[in-house]
C-alpha cells in the first residue's frame, strides 16, 4: 500500500535526523554562535504516537478527505505532473508534516534544551484532532491534548516547567475554533478543547486561522501547491505572472453562494451571472498594445464540493488571467484561495478584515494592506446596491500595476518553498522562515 510505504520512508528519515544529525549540532554550535544567539530552537523528541504514526491513520476518516495520498514528498502531495519541479497537489492539512521536515533545515538548532530560546513540539495536532472530531473519540474532545501534557510534565519535565510552556511553539493545520470547545460544554458540540486546556495557555500555536481575540494563537498562510526548490525556478515563475496577460476584470473562484439568503457570496454569483464583456484601455503598455481590448467583467471557477482542493490547474490559469481576485468569506472568514492568487500576481479583494488583515500580520504586514490589495465592504454590496466592477474599474490602470508589483513583491512570504532549496532561494525568506521570527519575537517578548 502507498500509503505504509510513505510512512515508513518518513519514519526512517526523521530517525536518521534523531539520531545521527541532531547529536553533531551541539560540535556546530561555535561556527555560527554570533548569528544565532536569541534565536536558538531546540526541537523536542517525541514519541511517534505523537507525529509519524498518525499518518498510518490518514484514511480512517469516512467522513473527511483521504489524506495518504497527499503524505509524498515529505507532505507537500505528489506532483500536478511529472516534468514539473514546482507544482504540488498539496493539502493544507499536512502542514504540520511540512513545517516538521522543513524546521530540519533551520541553522539554528541546538540540542540542548537550556541554550534554546524557543522550543518546537512536532506534535501533528491537526492530524490527531481527526479521531475526535470525525471517529470514535468524538464525545471524548475535551481530551485532545491530555496524552501530550502527561508526557511534557513526565518526561524531562524541567524543560516544560522552566518558562510554565511560554517558550513552547507547535503547528496546528486547522481554524484555532476547531481546537476552541469549551471544557465544561457537555453535550460535546463541533471542535477539540486543545487551546482550552490552561496548561496551553502559554504555549504558541500556529494555525491556519486565528479567533477573534488571539492569545495563544497566530495564523499562518495556508499552503499553496507552488514549492520551488531553486531561484531559478521563482524568477522563472515570476516573469511568467508579469507577462500574463488579464483578460478578465475580476475572478471568483469557489463554492456557495446559492442559497436565497443575502450573503457576499451570493452577491457575487449573481453579479459574475449578469455581466458582460467590457472594453477597457490596457494596465500597461509593456503587456499589451495601446489599443483598447475587449475583457469579461467577471470570471467564475465553480469550485463546490470541493473539485478544486488538490487540482490547482482548475484555478491558477484563470487566476493568471484576472486582475483582481475576489475573497469573501465562506464557512469560516480565511480562504486558502487568498494565498493561491498572490502566487498568480493576482490582486486580492477583500470584504471584511478578518479574512486576512487581522490574520496574517507576520506574513501581510497590515501598514501594507492597501498597497497590495482593495476592500470593499460586505455590507455595501450585499445591502447597498454596490457593484464590485463599478468599484474595481474606478483604480486607475497605474495604480493597478502599481498594486500587482507588489503582489508580486510579497509572493515569497506566503509560499512555502520545498525542502532541500537551493542557498539561493533559502535566502528569500518563505513562510517558514517568517513563521519562526514571528516565534521568537513572540516568545522574547513574553519570558
């Protein structure tokens, strides 16, 4: 089976690491002292009931997506096809998987848990959290988490006790509500208790979508299918999405939107329906001539029941196409949809701030926000009768490049390049790399 094959060489890597690479970092530690003090991780030996053998369980789960085969190449998926170098059917979900063989390649790494300013729990709470909220555990969610604690307190328990967990960090590969189940809610509703828990209170986790109110929690970007492992291969991509040329005005593409109820979604479905092709001057001289072109209003990739998840052709040829791409919120407020446009130098249009600027404020700095990416209330179009089109025509075509430049600018901060990189690329920092400042300002910050 694939899947025990997958599981057994990620066992075998991350052993290899345990015991013959992590040993030789402490006779390392001399060379490169002056560019890591304050920045020193240690990562936490687990027992595998904890990480690698919860991939075992990656197709227990009727009730939600098989996972096994998007555990290849270290969780990034298998390839989109087979000459690509780049492109991924990844799955957000593996995120933890991915964080975990990435950490591996951090310079600052020490295995001695005293000089360490942060430490790193590989903990695949995400992948865990599957028994409780779709198997056999579901009444039993107020226990996501009681194993791991035993084990922290129990077992060297001086490195957890030494700063009451303030320095300990992990990923969670899910919205910080599905680990926000109150303790005392009897009978059990949707989530975990894993971020209720007190003992936790302390620690740093990095979800893909952060709650109203943030303590524990920071989002990170959801992972896109694009994973270059060379600058050659993001220069390369990146000229490609300067010289797209953007046929279409605007783009949606997602699910919902078909009920009768007033909802942004809905608002979109039915102005994307109901436009027509438009002529406009081109955004640049450079792409295009200087006659006026004919471009749709709108575009729309029906993404429901999720036919898109692990399929990026479906929407990145379109999104290459559009100027602006629309992101309204759905069941929860983030959408991984952001993330895949910017990788197309497509510009984001927002409806509400918790979508992304009250999220990802490591990745999407919010002084930044206006520069890269437009807001149009949700309210204004669902109840006052405004056109998302009349709004985006309005933008000068200069201040469209302008916008889409720094589209372009902040792409490496939201892709997470592949393990193993070139020197080259690794010196662009990724959504690891910003991740892990994030953890130690964080972390400096509190202790």
């Amino acid at each position: 089976m694939a899947s025990k094959s997958t599981v057994t060489t990620l066992t075998i890597f991350f052993s290899f690491f345990v015991f013959f690479i992590e040993p030789r970092l402490s006779q390392q530690i001399s060379t490169v002292d002056s560019e890591c003090t304050g920045r020193w991780i240690h990562i936490r030996t687990l027992p595998s009931r904890f990480n690698l053998d919860l991939l075992s369980t990656c197709n227990h789960y009727p009730l939600t997506d098989d996972l096994c085969p998007y555990l290849a190449n270290h969780g990034l998926g298998p390839k989109t096809h087979t000459r690509t170098r780049s492109w991924y059917r990844t799955d957000p979900l593996l995120l933890e998987l991915i964080f975990h063989r990435r950490i591996l390649e951090y310079p600052c790494l020490t295995p001695d848990p005293n000089l360490a300013s942060a430490v790193y729990l590989p903990y695949y709470a995400g992948i865990d959290s599957l028994r409780y909220l779709y198997g056999s555990d579901v009444n039993s969610s107020a226990d996501h988490g009681s194993d791991l604690l035993s084990f922290l307190t129990r077992d060297s328990p001086e490195i957890w006790s030494r700063r009451s967990g303030h320095d300990h960090f992990l990923v969670m590969a899910r919205p910080a509500w599905d680990f926000s189940q109150p303790l005392t809610v009897d009978p059990p509703i949707w989530g975990t208790s894993f971020l209720e828990r007190p003992e936790f209170f302390n620690l740093t986790a990095l979800t893909l979508e952060s709650r109203f109110w943030p303590w524990q929690e920071q989002a990170v970007p959801y992972p896109t299918s694009f994973h270059p492992h060379s600058l050659p291969f993001l220069e390369s991509w990146i000229r490609r999405v300067r010289r797209s040329r953007r046929t279409s005005l605007m783009l949606f593409a997602g699910g919902g939107g078909t009920s009768s109820t007033p909802n942004i979604r809905r608002s979109i479905r039915l102005e994307c329906t109901n436009t027509n092709v438009t002529e406009t001057e081109p955004e640049t001289s450079s792409d295009f001539s200087s006659e006026k072109q004919k471009i749709k209003t709108c575009d729309f990739v029906d993404c429901s029941n999720g036919i898109c998840e692990h399929d990026p052709i479906r929407f990145m040829r379109p999104m290459l196409q559009s100027s602006f791409c629309l992101q309204p919120p759905g069941d929860t407020p983030t959408r991984k949809a952001t993330f895949d446009g910017i990788i197309a130098g497509c510009i984001p249009v927002f409806f509400e701030d918790q979508t992304a600027k009250m999220q990802y404020r490591w990745h999407l700095p919010e002084e930044e926000f206006s520069e890269f990416s437009v807001t149009i209330a949700k309210e204004d179009v669902v109840f006052r009768g405004v056109r998302i089109a009349d709004v985006l025509m309005s933008i000068p075509k200069e201040e469209v490049a302008r916008m889409r430049e720094k589209v372009i600018e902040m792409m490496p901060r939201v892709m997470y390049r592949r393990h193993g990189a070139s020197m080259g690329l690794m010196n662009k920092k990724d959504a690891v790399d910003i991740a892990i400042d994030g953890v130690l300002q964080k972390i400096n910050s509190r202790v």
